[in-house]
C-alpha cells in the first residue's frame, strides 16, 4: 500500500532574513509585524513600512512518500 503524506513550510523573510517558519497542513501568512503603522515620536505622524521591499512568505511543500 503507498501512502503519501504531505505538509507546507511557511517561511517569513524580513529585510533580507528569516524570522520565522511554520510547519501545517496547508500554507500561512506569517507576519512578523514591520507592515503595522510606526508611530514617529518626533512627530505627530504615523509612518509605514513598505512590506514590499521589506518582508515576504515563502512556501514550500514537502511530501514524505510512505511504502
């Protein structure tokens, strides 16, 4: 009998390295937060981090093929 079974690595890249990952069933949006508004203390503004240039997920699925 074969069986396979199969899970996602979700990986979370921030400003060139990696912060965190998961392992699940299916793929997850991790976020390590930097995308939140960044109050200036100087100012009375808020300032966002552009997630683009910043952040991203990468997935990867890996099977274990059983016998």
């Amino acid at each position: 009998m074969l069986s396979s079974i199969g899970m996602a690595k979700s990986t979370h890249i921030c400003m060139g390295s990696e912060m965190m990952a998961e392992f699940g069933l299916s793929t997850k949006h991790l976020d390590c937060g930097m995308n939140s508004p960044q109050h200036d203390k100087s100012s009375d503004s808020y300032q966002t981090i552009d997630p683009i240039e910043c952040c991203q997920n990468q997935f990867e699925l890996v099977n274990n093929d059983g016998d």
